[in-house]
C-alpha cells in the first residue's frame, strides 16, 4: 500500500523504520509537527520522526495544525491507502479522516480500551498493572475508541519506569503496526469494536500528578516515581525548594519515620510514607545533574529528621 506515516518523537521512529523495511508498503511521505524550540539556547529543532524521513529521503509535511487546508490538499495529492500514526500529537480532523481509502491507523500503548488517552504507558505503571501492551486501531473523532485491528501484550515488570516499558513497547508496536499493514492490504484483518467496559482514561500527566505524597503507601510513592520516569519527573520539596526523585526503593525493614521524614546515613538515605519507608537512590536538585541521594544530603547537610514536604 501506499502511505503517509505521522508521528512525531522517538518512540514513533521503530513503526518508521519497520514500514521503511517492509517490501509490501510505499512510505511516500511522513507528518510530523513543526520544528520546535529545545535546549538552553532554545534552536528550533526537527523532531525525530522528521530527522529519520529526511535520512530516508522522504517528504515531510509539518502542518501547524492538519486541518489546514494546504495540508489537505497536498495529502489528497499523495493520495495514500492509508496512514499508520504513532504518537502524531494533535488530533485529525474529519477532512483528513476521510482521505485515505483504509483510514487513519494508529499504534496506541494500551490494552484498549483500557488508558485511553495521552500517557498510557505511565498511568499503566502508576496503576501497579502488571500486563499492558499495544493495539492498532481505526482512527475515529472519538478518544482512542476505534474499531481494534490487533493486539501485543507485554509484562510490566516490578522494577520498570515508564521510559522503560515505553521502549519495549515502541518495538513490539512497530512490528504489530507493519503487521496490521500487511492485513489491511490483503484483507484479511478486520477492526473489531472495542468493549463497553473496562474503559479507563490515560491523560497527560502534570507537575501536580508528579508531586510525591509522602502521606500515601511506600508501594504507591514507588510506583509514581517509575511511572513519573523520565517525564514529567516525579518530585517533592525540601527547605522550599523542589528536589526531583530519579530513583527510589521499598524498604520494608525501615519503620518508625513519619511521613516526608528522613533518616539519614553515611551511605544511604530513608525517607518515611504512610507505610514503611522507601530508600531515596537518585535525585536531582533544583538547578543541578542528578547525583547520588547519599551524596546530595553530604553535599546540603541534609540531617536525620529533617521532612519532605508531604504534597497535597
């Protein structure tokens, strides 16, 4: 088939390259969003779906937004059988829905219609889910609740960021993705609609959802720590100042520390929850790389039984 592939960061770039190798399939082009401001000096950078066409020597498109008519017209220009999507970033319009012949297809990080929405993979591991995986799905107006195609499941295991879950995922999704191509095309896979039940809702995450409560279980505190890794970075604050959480560990032998209160050793730091403590391993001061939590309280001189704020 012939095909317009949208996506937009990293974890687009396997289904790319998975389609790129595919005999069956034509990428005639890719959609992308608009170059964007990064870094400290803030230059406008392509984003890695664009750098990887550009290396295949394919077009890009770059709609400020894909209901823009010049966008249109150059995709029904193009005239695809249909677009693969993954992690795009804006929604589709009705006018471009109805362009390719197959529809718009994308790869979505969930079990649907479990975590629907914008950040599965970190509500999955925020959740304590313990199976997740991929499915394609028939693009409708609707919120990520079009017809499934296929599905990958994939283990979430118990020391597992979401960073890391994300990137098995964007493998095991490329090859399901090239897969469903192929069924598409020969006719014989056919969308299937999802359940009624079972719908749960995956949205972005903010700093807010972030922010850690020392007040809730040591499994929880965990959980949103890993979940919140690498963005948007789980956190909490010390001497009023904001101290990200790289990396922490249950501790169960640990008790007797209040909530959001530390104790402090020559090679390891504690600090209490709701239940047990958990081990802070990796932080990152404000302003500051990420170091060593037991090297962070050298260098403050942070003592036992200072507190973490609790959150909200």
């Amino acid at each position: 088939m012939r095909l317009v592939f949208a996506g937009t960061p990293e974890v687009a770039v396997p289904a790319l390259d998975a389609l790129l190798a595919s005999s069956r399939h034509e990428v005639a082009a890719v959609v992308t969003r608009p170059d964007a401001p990064a870094g400290r000096g803030r230059r406008m950078v392509a984003s890695p779906v664009a750098r990887r066409a550009e290396e295949a020597g394919i077009e890009i498109l770059r709609p400020a937004r894909p209901g823009e008519e010049s966008f249109l017209d150059r995709l029904r220009q193009i005239a695809p059988d249909c677009c693969p999507v993954v992690a795009y970033g804006a929604l589709l319009p009705a006018p471009a829905l109805r362009i390719p012949s197959h529809g718009w297809v994308n790869l979505h990080f969930s079990l649907l219609p479990a975590w629907r929405g914008a950040a599965p993979v970190q509500h999955a591991v925020m959740a304590g889910d313990e199976i997740t995986g991929a499915s394609t799905f028939l693009i409708e107006e609707g919120l990520d609740s079009g017809p499934v195609f296929g599905t990958v499941t994939e283990e979430i295991r118990p020391r597992d960021t979401s960073g890391d879950l994300l990137t098995r995922l964007a493998f095991a999704g490329a090859g399901l993705l090239a897969a469903t191509m192929d069924g598409i095309e020969d006719g014989t896979l056919k969308a299937v609609p999802q359940p009624g039940e079972g719908i749960t809702s995956a949205p972005k995450l903010t700093a807010a959802d972030a922010r850690v409560d020392w007040r809730a279980p040591a499994l929880r505190v965990d959980r949103v720590v890993r979940g919140c890794s690498p963005a948007p970075g789980a956190w909490t604050q010390v001497r009023g100042e904001r101290l990200k959480l790289r990396e922490v560990a249950p501790s169960p032998q640990h008790t007797g520390l209040a909530p959001g209160e530390l104790s402090v050793g020559k090679h390891s730091v504690y600090v209490g929850t709701g239940s047990h403590a958990v081990e802070l391993i990796w932080v990152q001061p404000q302003g500051k790389k990420p170091m060593r939590a037991a090297d962070w309280a050298r260098g403050a001189r942070v003592t036992s039984g200072e507190r973490l704020e609790p959150g909200e």
